[in-house]
C-alpha cells in the first residue's frame, strides 16, 4: 500500500506516458472505454481543484464515490464524485470488505516506502509469509515505473530502484496542490488507522503535512469535516487561494 497522496500523481504520471488519461477518467462516466489514446488531458492541478470543489459542495467523506463504486446518473450532479486518481486511494473503503470474508492470515499488507527504501528485506518478508524459502530477489531494477513505462507503450522499461527511492514524485506538485490533497485524504488515512488497529495490523505512519519545500499546511480537517460528522466546514483551498502555515 502506497501514500495515497503519491500514489495519485504517480498513477497520473504514468497515464499520461500511455497517452490513457482520458480514457480513464471516462471509462465509468460514459459507461464505455474510449479506445483511442489521446496526448490531451487535463493538468493534475485541474484534477486537484475539482477535488476541492468536492469537499465544498459534498460535506463528508463517508458520501464521496468514485470509478469503481456503484452510482447512478442522478448521484453525478450531488457533488460528490472524485476521479479515480484520488478516488482510488480511500483504502480503508474497500480493505474493510477484504477484511470481512479473507482471515487475516492471509492477508499481508506492506508499506509501499518500506520497499522502495529496502526492497531486499520486504521480499524477504514476503517469502517468509508464504513459507517460502529464503532466496536472493532482484530488487536493483524497478519496473514499469513512470519514468521507463512498458505498459501500453513498445518498449521494456526499467529504472533503478534507488532513483525511485530518491526522487519522490510528490515533490513536484506545488504547494497548494499538495495541500488540498492532504485535506482530502487525512480523514480516510485516519479511517485507514482505525481499521488497522481493529485489525491488528500496524499502522502504515504516511505523513502528508509537510511539504518538500519545507511548509505546512493548515492543521487536519480544518476544511474537510471529520469522519465523527463535525460541522467545521471547508471553503478557498484552491490552487489559486491556498491556506498554509510556513515553518519559521
């Protein structure tokens, strides 16, 4: 399990060397897949401010819903929809009803970070979760990463894993965009929290206050209500009009 924060920009990152933007932001909405691969798409930023807009207009994060939920046509004009690059980061959503029918001890969860920073050991982990042997994994080549795609594209890619390590996709976004989607996420990471401990499993500890740059966002929820129903309301986080502290 990756930071769902990355995890979005990286997905958009890697769409947009496929040329499959488009077609994925479509797929669910039009209720067909487009076949044509397309170089036109809207930024990530455009994506992230239509998050936003969610937040204002939908009021609580137990309502919003993505491409692989159920909706109707009539749910699309309640405000509530986000795309699927951001909707597909609400784990706790779906891990819950894995959780349900699967036994817990067949259910191994890992930090996405955790393999990027020691590939070596995690495999490891893994090996031993499935009472496999111990075996020497080639863990210094990463692929189908969004620098070196193999996906849709005629060619075989791969990037050195500590490049991965090193370069952070986030760091990249500017810092209104990393803020709003900080907001957004915060109440279903703290879902996400709960769900382990009910579970038993150990936290994932993904931070996204903080950006590369070395500013804060405004505190957690101050523009996104709680998962507890809160009436603290959210307004003006946009790219334009962005809210933050700055570290002294």
């Amino acid at each position: 399990m990756r930071n769902p924060l990355p995890r979005a920009y990286s997905e958009y990152l890697n769409k947009v060397v496929d040329k499959t933007v488009m077609r994925y932001l479509k797929k669910r909405i039009d209720n067909k897949m487009d076949k044509e691969l397309s170089s036109k798409q809207p930024t990530f930023l455009k994506l992230v401010d239509d998050v936003a807009a969610t937040m204002q207009t939908c009021g609580s994060p137990s309502r919003t819903y993505s491409m692989m939920d159920e909706y109707s046509d009539e749910q699309l004009s309640d405000g509530c929809y986000v795309n699927p690059f951001v909707g597909e980061g609400l784990y706790a959503r779906y891990l819950r009803e894995w959780l349900r029918v699967v036994p817990k001890r067949q259910i191994m969860l890992l930090n996405f970070d955790e393999w990027t920073q020691d590939a070596q050991a995690t495999m490891q982990e893994v090996a031993e979760f499935l009472y496999l042997a111990p075996h020497q994994f080639a863990t210094q080549k990463a692929h189908n990463t969004h620098l070196a795609r193999s996906v849709h594209v005629e060619k075989e890619g791969s990037t050195n894993a500590s490049q991965l390590a090193e370069d952070a996709v986030e760091d990249a976004l500017p810092f209104a965009t990393h803020c709003i989607l900080h907001e957004f996420f915060a109440p279903y990471n703290s879902e996400l929290d709960a769900l382990f401990a009910e579970y038993g499993y150990s936290p994932m500890r993904w931070e996204t206050r903080q950006h590369a740059d070395g500013s804060a966002c405004a505190p957690r929820f101050q523009y996104w209500r709680t998962l507890k129903g809160g009436e603290m309301g959210f307004g003006g986080l946009t790219n334009q009009s962005s809210t933050a502290v700055r570290r002294e």
